[in-house]
C-alpha cells in the first residue's frame, strides 16, 4: 500500500525535554509542528524519580514533569505521535524526507531530539536475562522486586537515584560502583548512605550472571585485589552510561567519535534546516536545563530558516 505523503513546517524527531520544549515554542509561533515519538513520550526523564535542580520546582517527580511539557506542548498546537516509528530518513540541504511506519513527511525543517538509551551491561548474559532479570528502568521493573535482593549496577546520578527509588520495594539492595567514590549528587549520596537497606560495595565490577530462567546470583571482582566472588541476588538494575540514538542519521549528519551530532550553539547541524537538541548533540554539560535551552534555541532557529526559505 502507498503511504499518504503529508506536508509540515517542522518535524521534531524525539519527545524528551529537548523535542518537548522545541514543541512548545513551535507550536506557539504557529508553525504546522509534529513530534514522533517512537517510544513513551517523556524521553529518559520519566525514570527519574526527583527532580530538584530545574528552577521553579523545589522537587517534581521525572514522569509528571514529562507530563506537563507534553499537555503544554500540545496545548501550544503541537501534535505529538507516539508510538511511531520511523523506517528512514533523507536529510539534505534541499530536501528532507522522513518516513514512519504509516506516512511519508517533508517538513521544511527538522529538530532531532532523539536523546541516548542506556548501554547494555556488558556481560554474556545480557540477552538471556534482558527484561528478565537484568533491567534499565527501575519505575517501569522495580515493583516486580518486592522483598527481593537487588543489585544497582552504576554510581553517578541515574544508579544511586534508582537505588534509592528501589529500596521502597527491595528488603535489600546492593549498589556496586567501579571507582572508589561515587559521582552523583552529594545530596543523592547522602540519602543512598542513610539509607538502612542499601549497601554499597566500591571498586567492583560485574563478570556474569548465573541462573537458568532467572537471576539468583551474579559473579562479581574487586578490581583493587583481583578477587572474584559469587554474590546472591535477584535481579540487576543497569546504570553504565549512555549511548545516543544517532543511528538513523549517520549517513547525512556529522557526528563525532562517541556518535554524538556535531551543531553549534545555535544547534545547526552540518545540513541546512536540520538541528540538534538535547542529550543527542555534541557538548560538555547535559542537565535537564540544558536540554530545554537547546529545544528553545533549535526552535527558534527553525522558525528563522523557515521565514528565510518563505521569502525567497
């Protein structure tokens, strides 16, 4: 079957708080704006647990702050599609094409907000016990745990806020870290250590999981004395850093070495009419604050490109 080919003034590619707010600006211009989502919409933020470093809000949970951006984002004329995936692209100076699994869309101008996704553990294992005992998102997993032994796999903000949200279920918890200090908040770290149910065990790493249908214990190593040990737990939460979701673009955008889009600060990429914004684009600090200035900026810039190209 032919696909319908439907016309926008601008697609945002990602439904974070990058492609969110981008959303909201567009829509407030009153540009013919459309968001895909090919997942829930919200982005990496609705697995947090707190919120306490955006100005305005003392404390706001990840999922309702998502939220918020969504219902003003559509209140602003955006449409948010979610739950669509996209089958190609075709970015050019000239021309750009992008096709989902129902329609084919030419928008005038592109914000790719797609973010990261969380990188594997990297243990043989991974795809045996994936969703099964090893898992990435402690909001969506974390009930299944109830009066179970858990074990949180990272130490900077994503794994000691999952632990900490965790341990409402887990009778306990066990956080591992490859240093011998954690990265996150002192504020999160302090809650993580005054926290009775949750022990952390430094310099450790994770070799393998053992079990047949599920997860009863894992292989562990103290990468200080060599020493390797089998561990009892029940499931594993992974928080081992983030990988962007740049794969669909590759073959027109420049990235750099870690796949990250190259665009400058007003987050133009290297094609005419398509920008980054968010945790998808090359730079030194990603905060939820940075992330909603880049959708402001992309959005801003676009709507510039688009009055451009509107009067030629």
């Amino acid at each position: 079957m032919s696909k319908d080919i439907v016309n926008k003034d601008i697609i945002i590619i990602g439904s974070g708080p990058a492609g969110l707010t981008a959303g909201i600006y567009a829509g407030r211009s009153k540009l013919d704006t459309l968001i895909l989502e090919d997942e829930i919409v919200g982005g990496q933020i609705i697995g947090t647990y707190a919120i306490e470093n955006y100005p305005g809000f003392h404390r706001i949970g990840g999922s309702d702050f998502a939220g918020r951006l969504a219902s003003q984002a559509a209140d602003s004329g955006a449409r948010i599609e979610e739950f669509d995936t996209i089958v190609s692209v075709n970015l050019t100076d000239n021309e750009k094409k992008i096709e989902t699994s129902g329609k084919i869309y030419n928008p005038l101008a592109v914000i790719i907000a797609t973010g990261s996704k969380h990188r594997p553990l990297p243990i043989p294992e991974e795809q045996k016990f994936h969703g099964k005992g090893i898992h990435y998102c402690e909001l969506c997993d974390g009930e299944m745990y109830t009066d179970k032994h858990v074990l949180v796999v990272g130490g900077g903000n994503s794994g000691v806020e999952a632990a900490i949200y965790l341990s409402k279920y887990a009778s306990q918890l066990t956080l591992i870290h490859w240093r011998d200090s954690l990265t996150a908040e002192k504020s999160s770290i302090e809650d993580l250590t005054n926290n009775p149910k949750i022990k952390v065990l430094y310099n450790t790493e994770i070799l393998s999981a053992n079990g047949e249908d599920s997860i009863n214990s894992v292989m562990l190593k103290n990468n200080k004395t060599n020493e390797e040990y089998e561990y009892e737990v029940d499931g594993i939460f992974t928080y081992v850093g983030m990988v962007p979701r740049t794969e669909l673009f590759k073959e027109y955008i420049e990235l750099n070495k870690d796949g990250y889009i190259k665009a400058n600060e007003n987050t133009e990429t290297n094609i005419k009419g398509v920008f980054a914004a968010g945790d998808v684009r090359e730079k030194s600090v990603r905060q939820l604050t940075t992330a909603v200035a880049d959708g402001t900026v992309s959005a801003l810039m676009a709507e510039k490109y688009i009055l451009q190209l509107r009067r030629k």
